[in-house]
C-alpha cells in the first residue's frame, strides 16, 4: 500500500499545482477584460 499511497501522491501533487496555476491564470484574464 505504501508504493500505491507514493504514486497517488506523486500524481496529485502536479494536478494541485497545475490547478493553482490556471486559477492565476483565469484571475488575471479576468483582471485585465475587466480593466480593458
């Protein structure tokens, strides 16, 4: 179970930090549309 609970963790890890990437991403899009 420890190998299955390291991959598990290996791949959630990017998806988290890819996920707070585009919520920046969006925020900005929104920031300038909305400035614009």
């Amino acid at each position: 179970m420890k190998s299955v609970e390291d991959s598990n963790g290996f791949f959630m890890y990017p998806w988290l930090f890819l996920r707070e990437v585009l919520g920046d991403l969006y925020e900005g899009l929104a920031y300038l549309s909305a400035v614009g």
